[in-house]
C-alpha cells in the first residue's frame, strides 16, 4: 500500500471539540500504519482492573481486521486498544493497524480515558473517577466541563472532587472552557480590577480594560452599567462564600475528637446522631485501603458510584453550613429551644 492509499483516521475521540484536541496536542487526523505487535508496549492505562481477558476472547473470535489502535511514538505505549493489541496476539497476528500519537505522555493518558470512555469496552465508574482525580492534578486549568467532556463524569461531580482535594489539585487563577475561552476562576476579583480601572482610565475600551483585568468585554460592560447604576460592580452570585481557615496540622480526626468535646453536641440527641454520622464517615489511609480489599468485583461500579452520590450529598452539606447566615449564636439557641 503506497502512502497516499493508506487511510487516515482522527484523533478527536467522541464529542471531543477541536479546541480539546489542539489543547492536548492532537494534529486532527493521523496516518494509519502497520506495526509489529512485539514492538508495542502495555503501559499507562485507565483501566484499574487490567485487561478483561473475556473481552480479548471475544475479539480474537472475529476475523476481521481490527481496528487500528493508538500509540505514543516516543514511547510505542499503547494509549487506546490495549484489548484488540491483546486479541491480535491471541489469534497470532504478528501486525497490527497503528495511529501514532506524538504528544507527551500526560496528553496521552486524557487520550487514553476519553477513548474508553466513548467506544469499546467502556470505562467503569471507578475507573473514571481515579482517571478524573489524576487529571485534576496534571491538567488543573482545564474547566469542570472539559473534563467531564473526557472522563464521562458529570461537570458537579468533577467540582466537588476539585474542592475536596486536599490540596493535591493545583490552584490556578483561570481555566479552559471547551469553548477555547479562558476565564478566571474567581470573577470577582476580575470585577473588582475592572471597577478600579474604569475609574482610573474613563476613556479606554472595553477591550482594554477587558484585557488588563482578565475578564470578557461583555463583563466589562456589566461592571460599567452597574457603576453607572450606583450598584456594587460584583453581583452577589459571584462573590464567593469565604471558608474557614484550618489550624495547621489539624486532621479531620482531630477536629472530630474535638466536637466530641463541645457540650453542644455531645448533650443533644440532634448533635450526638451528628457525630455518630461523621465518625462513620471518616475512614483514614489504611481504613480505606482494607475497605477496598473487601468490596465483590461485581459490586464495584454500584460501590463506586454510591460513595461517589454520599460524596456529593456531603459537599452541599458543607456548602449549605458555610452559606447559612446564621450566626453561633443563633444555632445555640435554636438547639437549646
């Protein structure tokens, strides 16, 4: 086959948008070449469970060509068709169809999850919470939506999980929509710069002063209509709840053993159920690790997904405690009747 024949396939998995793809290094369409099987690698891949040895089975059964599968070329890992590579050699195929991928291997593991996501033997839902969790530390400035986009996970899951980090995702001050768009992760503090310098530079454009305060036109026109109104440049609805600050080296134990102590709880039905809830819900390192252990494999996607709505339920629970405008005061007397 001359290289003009070959057919070209490409690489935007899915839904995937093309901003998505040129973010991850994706040149849109790819040659496809043959490749003998003993030269590719099973590396990195999404799948927590391995290969699904019935899954290859049933693949080597058919007779048609398979596929072609991706791989990163500087390291020849297959990054999507880790099963029709397996089927292939199973059936002792010594070529295999090939698209070369020659991103970095952080790109290719998104790849990797948004293909498994989207065809083939889907990802489980513990499957794409790990991936989404790894992909929030390497790609912190992708928007909750773009991710949702590759894990399959919806866009309030991915949040959550973003704020519930502990600090192991990044912080940044701006995210990628799937738009292509970048915006700031606190709007707030862009309407507040724009404020200062609308006031500072009256005559400048709102692409100006878009541009010095991060921030679109359309919201520079926003914070200029409501100046002009006599209103506060930051709507309410952007302004963000403020949380508490944490004592350094404080574990969610210790703060729990010091509830335990506060008569408050401890002398009502209400607090004491309270503290019953939490102790049950905290589970350190090797709790949770021992827990895992004792979960059927059948049973792990509805495990999974359950810890992932008992999550969700406790951070609105949270948020819900940090918006109420009642003060301690106030929840004292409320409890003491």
């Amino acid at each position: 086959m001359n290289s003009s024949d070959r057919p070209l396939v490409r690489l935007s998995a899915g839904s995937m948008s093309s901003t998505e793809v040129q973010a991850i290094g994706g040149t849109g369409q790819s040659e496809v070449v043959r490749a003998a099987t003993v030269s590719l690698l099973i590396g990195d891949h999404p799948r927590i469970g391995g290969v699904d040895v019935d899954h290859v089975e049933r693949l080597a059964e058919s007779q048609t060509r398979l596929p072609p599968i991706l791989v990163h070329r500087p390291t020849m890992r297959v990054i999507d068709g880790v099963h029709r590579l397996r089927a292939a050699e199973l059936r002792g195929d010594a070529q295999i169809d090939i698209v070369y991928f020659d991103g970095t291997e952080a790109d290719a593991f998104v790849l990797a999850v948004r293909a498994n996501v989207h065809h083939g033997l889907p990802l489980s839902s513990a499957d794409r919470a790990a991936a989404t969790l790894r992909l929030l530390r390497t790609h912190p400035q992708w928007s909750d939506r773009v991710l949702a986009s590759v894990t399959g996970l919806a866009a309030k899951t991915i949040a959550a999980m973003r704020t519930d980090s502990g600090g192991a995702v990044p912080a940044v001050e701006s995210r990628l929509g799937r738009d292509g768009k970048v915006r700031p992760v606190d709007s707030a503090a862009g309407r507040a710069r724009a404020s200062r310098l609308l006031a500072a530079r009256p005559d400048a454009s709102l692409r100006e002063i878009a541009s010095a305060a991060g921030i679109s036109p359309a919201t520079v026109r926003d914070v200029r209509a409501r100046l002009d109104r006599g209103e506060d440049p930051v709507p309410s609805r952007a302004r963000r709840t403020p949380k508490p600050v944490q004592v350094r080296g404080q574990t969610a134990g210790d703060l729990l053993r010091a509830m335990y102590r506060d008569p408050s709880l401890r002398m009502s039905g209400s607090g004491r159920s309270l503290l019953r809830l939490l102790s049950s819900q905290l589970l350190d390192d090797h709790a949770r690790e021992q827990l895992v252990m004792t979960v059927p494999p059948h049973c792990a996607d509805l495990v999974a997904q359950v810890a992932l709505e008992c999550a969700a339920g406790w951070r609105r629970f949270a948020d819900e405690l940090a918006a109420s405008p009642r003060s301690t005061d106030d929840r004292i007397a409320v409890e003491r009747g």
